[in-house]
C-alpha cells in the first residue's frame, strides 16, 4: 500500500538542531534571496517589456518562483506579515505578466515572442512553468483563496494547445526537467485531467525516436538553422561529450529503456521524482521496473558518500561508474547542492510507494550532508558545488547569491518542508524515516505522534503515540545495534510494531564513530569516518601543525572527542584518530627513484562534521578520504 505525505502545516519540529536552521532560513536565508533578486532586479523581471534594456536570463523566473513557494512553507507554520506581502507581490506580478493566450515568461516577452517554443533544449520555458506550479501548490495550500490558480491553468491551458501527439502540436518536452513534477503536484491538489495528461505526455514522449533513429531535440535545431550532426556547430553545446549527446537531458532513449543515470544530475533526480509520482498513478511495471534500475546504478556505482551527484564539471552530471573524485581539480566533483536536493526528494517519492529502509538512509545522508554543508552557518551564504577535499591555500568560500541561482531558493524549499520527509501515513499506520524531535498530527484522524530525541548527537529515540495506531520505524543502516522496547516484525529494514492506542516505544540505535571503505573499483585505498549519518572531515583548522594535505590515516581504533562548540552548536562529538605526514621530497624533479615515506611520528587526527566544514576560517585544507596505511 501506498504512503501518503504529510502536509507541512500538520509537523511541529521541536529538534534544537533542526530547528535552529529552520528559523535561519525564515530569518536569514529568505530575506537575502529576496534582497540580492530586488537589489539586482532579478525580482522585477516579470514587470519588463519587450526591448527592456536589461535582457532576462531564461532561468531568472523561476528563482522568483522558487522563493515563493518556500515562503508559503514558512508561512504555514506561521505568520510574516513581510514575507507574505512579497509572495502577494510576486503573485501580482505573475498575473500582470501573463500573455492574453495565457503564456508567462520574461526572456521572451522582452526578446520578442516569436522566438518563443523554439529552443526547448536550452531555454527553460517549460522549466520555468514547472516551477510556477511549484510555487501555486503552496500558495493555495497556505491561501486557499485561488488567486494563483487561475493564471496557472491558463498556462497549462496554453501549453496543452502547443504540445502533445495530435495533429498540429508540436512533439516536444523540455530540456530540463521539472514541469513534470509541477504538473503531477497540482494534479493531487485539484484532480484536473488536464494536469495528468500533460505529465504522462512529457514524461514518455522524452527520448522517443523517429525512423530515422532521431528525436524532437534534432528536428528543434535544424528549424533554428543548426545543424545536430557537427561538431563545430552552435547546436554542439559544451556540456556535450559529443553532437547529439542526449543523453545530457536524459532524452537518448525513452526511460522505460533506460539502463544506466547519466547525464546532467539535477535535471535526472527531477525526472526520476515525476516518474515516480507517474507509476503511483499509472501501475506500469516497466517504468517502475525502468526506475529500480536505475536507483540501483546511482547507489551501487555514482553516487558520492555525502549523497553528493555529479562526477563530472562539464555537464554536471554523472560520470562512468566507480569514477567519484574528491576534488575540484580537474573538472571532477561537481557535487551540486540542487542534486542532493532532488535526490532527496525522489527518496520521499520512492518511500511513498514502498517503505524501504535504503531509501530513508540515502535521504537521511543526502540531508545531512550532500545538502545541509551547503548552507553557512551564518544563514546568508551557500555552496553551489559540495567538493569532498580541497587544498591549503585554496579556501573555498561560500556566496552570497550566484547569477545561477538555483540552489539557495532550494535550501529555503527543503528546509520550509522539512516535517514532511520524517513522517508519511497509511490508514491505520504512521511510518518514521527520520529520527527530528517533533510532532505530526494526522490529517482526518485524532491520532498524533511525537519523536523525542537529540539526534544526530544521540541514539536514544522515544516514539509517544496518542490515539490508536500501527508504527513502522526505520532502523537506519548505520545502526549495527539497536533495542526497542516494544516488539514488532522487520520488513525491508522497518520494524512494524503491531496496532495500539497510547503507545510509548523507547529504541536506542547504536551511534559510535566507524570507519568506511571505498570499493575497489574507485581505486580509492582511503578511510572515510562516519556517526551514524553523519559524514566526517579532517579540516585544517582543528589539526594545526599537521599537512592535511599530505596525511595519512593509520587503520586502527578510532574514538570520540570532547563535545565542543562550533558556530551556535554547542553539541559537536568530534572523531579522533592516529595519523603520519608524508615526507615531502624537496626535488623539483616529477619522477624519481625514491618511494613515498611516512614519518615515524604518530599524529592526532580530529575530525568534525562535514556540514560543518568552512565556517571557522582556516587555510582551506579539507578532505573526506584520507588515504590508508596499515597499523603494524
């Protein structure tokens, strides 16, 4: 049976530590996107005219979109009187700039609108949408009032006209991906045909082929003049390997067909959420056959420890299996903030249809640390790539704002609905996926559960229900032991403990700092050390005195530290552990006759979260792995 999500006004968090960061990002985060838009005019876009001097980027919309609909999460939990006269700002602004045939976006209607619906691969029209719609669930969720549905469906009115296999319509779908998961969201929300009809069009006319063996993406170029074919064309885009690489949009075959995640990261967690939203309606077995695929690539073969995706610079993206190089040098470890955000959310996705601990354990890293490092602990600055190592005297700073400026609105978006990846529900049932002290009430029922707990710094959990209901309880992966003080039956790593009214369930998962190796075929002979979800790092600034560049890790016991305080948590377990130097040849020659030698001298390693890297200065010197040597 199927779980459903609950909504994000029925979860209380109450969690010290997560709380805090939600409060940041209402106070902090929010604020500043909206700033650094209004002082660029980013925000204003929607108003300009055609001619306007300041030419849009075909992306900008959807950054406005994007902070509105984390605002209206924000807003659930409680009331801003400026930060809802922003969302009603940009709701008049999305109403005053819609086209009399319903279309909405800046970068045409200042370049002109004949142009429009002829660059799908690139432009971002149908992506901008998808967000659009995003942001309208939230609204009308928090409103109620319509206000932004009317406009909304007027342009998925107008889109219905352009696209879609009748005679007369053009056979395209976007280049990146996101309208489809828009379009399944409002669907849920309003239950009009029109919304589910769309989705399943653009979800399996991607990557179809004609006779000729070609796609939609081949037809669009020559139109513009291009041609797909050559190698020095403008249609040969930079991210591509090669002419036709379309593989970078997850358009190279139909995803029925498809083996293997490739291609740019963020637009396949995207696809990959809305095909999931697709097969909880439709019941096809080759697409969720297609799906479990291509999971099991991702995880078996590219994704990083931190739940980081993308390999590979140039197209953002995956790169071969085993390939998951730790830094930014040589174009390697993109890591991109957005990608760990959608996978996460494809992990909810994946949870909804069936309770499966990989699935909350993949979330709950990706959480804690291919996404949260991002954020500063400042509340204003972010990470657009996440590199798992970088150099002394290479600091990698965190900004303010990016001219692509996808990932802080999505910080704001994951952290604004944070209850509603702890909790999920079926009749007679509340899952648990991730161990947040707060409280959820669900919806048509009297029944509410509560979670105290002091995770990630504690193991110890206690689940209070009032009313009467079954649990299912994630037992993460990381937990070798654990008790629980009411019996129940283990199912795909959920303990399902049996009906009952006022339960209390006490459960102590073991949290102690362990070491994790890489498979072979990274060829990455290195240690990284782990807390239970959390992924550890060696940073300069706890280890002074020590080349943490040229470290290595001695492959024995490993313990904790004294509980410190970094930035406003007071309650950081460090790691500790034994390391030695590299003696560093003083030759100017590139190769030698002489063989890497450690010192005899036996040095302190502390390690601290990686969430937590960057923020006490420092001369940049981070790493994840650290490479091995034997303990005689």
């Amino acid at each position: 049976m199927t779980s459903q999500v609950v909504p994000v006004q029925d979860v209380d968090i109450s969690s010290p530590f997560w709380s805090r960061y939600q409060q940041r990002s209402r106070e902090k985060v929010i604020p500043a996107i909206i700033h650094a838009q209004k002082s660029t005019g980013h925000w204003y876009c929607l108003t300009w005219k055609e001619g306007h001097k300041v030419k849009p980027h075909p992306f900008w919309d959807s950054d406005i979109y994007k902070v509105v609909e984390a605002s209206c999460y924000f807003l659930m939990m409680q009331h801003d009187q400026a930060m809802m006269a922003n969302v009603e700002e940009a709701v008049d602004m999305i109403t005053a700039a819609q086209h009399p045939d319903g279309y909405i976006n800046s970068y045409y209607t200042v370049r002109g609108l004949e142009k429009r619906w002829t660059n799908l691969r690139d432009m971002h029209e149908l992506y901008c949408l998808g967000h659009l719609i995003e942001a309208c669930v939230a609204y009308e969720t928090l409103t109620g009032n319509g206000r932004l549905v009317a406009p909304v469906m007027k342009a998925v009115r107008h889109i219905d006209t352009v696209f879609g296999v009748e005679p007369g319509k053009m056979r395209g779908y976007p280049g990146h991906q996101e309208i489809e998961i828009g379009l399944l969201r409002l669907y849920k929300l309003t239950g009009e045909d029109l919304l589910l009809k769309l989705a399943t069009y653009f979800i399996h006319e991607r990557g179809q082929r004609d006779e000729a063996g070609e796609i939609y993406f081949d037809h669009e170029a020559r139109a513009r003049g291009g041609d797909p074919y050559d190698h020095m064309d403008l249609e040969m885009r930079v991210c591509y390997q090669y002419p036709r690489d379309y593989g970078y949009h997850q358009a190279d075959c139909p995803i029925e067909e498809a083996t293997e995640v490739k291609g740019h990261a963020v637009r396949a967690m995207y696809f990959y959420t809305a095909a999931t939203d697709m097969f909880r309606l439709s019941g096809s077995q080759q697409l969720k056959d297609a799906l479990d695929r291509l999971w099991r690539d991702m995880v078996d073969h590219k994704m990083y420890v931190t739940g980081g995706l993308g390999a590979i610079r140039q197209w953002e993206g995956f790169g071969p299996a085993y390939f998951l190089h730790d830094t930014e040098v040589g174009g390697t470890c993109y890591a991109e903030t957005c990608a760990s955000f959608a996978l996460i959310i494809w992990c909810q996705n994946l949870l909804g249809l069936e309770l499966k601990s990989e699935y909350g354990d993949i979330m709950e890293v990706a959480l804690y640390n291919g996404f949260l490092g991002a954020l500063g602990l400042d509340g204003t600055s972010f990470y657009y790539e996440n590199p798992l190592r970088t150099y002394t005297g290479r600091l990698k700073h965190r900004s303010t704002w990016f001219e692509v400026a996808c990932c802080p609105p999505n910080t704001a978006k994951l952290l604004g609905q944070l209850g509603t990846l702890i909790y999920s529900s079926q009749p007679g049932l509340v899952a648990v996926h991730l161990f947040i002290q707060s409280t959820v009430r669900i919806p048509c029922t009297d029944v509410i559960v509560s979670i105290e707990t002091n995770m990630p710094w504690s193991g110890e959990v206690t689940i209070r229900v009032q009313g009467t209901t079954a649990l299912a309880i994630r037992v993460p992966s990381w937990a070798a032991k654990y008790t629980c003080s009411i019996a129940g039956d283990m199912k795909s790593g959920y303990l399902f403990v049996p009906s009952s009214t006022d339960a209390l369930v006490h459960l102590k998962f073991e949290l102690t700092p362990r070491k994790i190796y890489a498979h072979p075929k990274t060829d990455k002979d290195e240690v990284c050390v782990m807390m239970g979800p959390l992924v550890y790092c060696l940073e300069d600034v706890d280890n002074p005195g020590i080349d943490v560049d040229n470290v290595a890790f001695l492959d024995g016991p490993i313990r904790f530290g004294e509980t410190t305080k970094i930035g406003p948590l007071d309650q950081v377990v460090p790691i500790l552990a034994t390391g030695r130097e590299l003696e560093m040849d003083e030759s100017s020659t590139l190769y030698g006759s002489r063989a890497w030698k450690y010192k005899e001298k036996e040095r302190q390693l502390v390690y601290v979260p990686y969430f937590l890297r960057a923020n006490r200065g420092g001369n940049g010197g981070m790493r994840v792995w650290t490479k091995r040597l034997p303990q005689c």
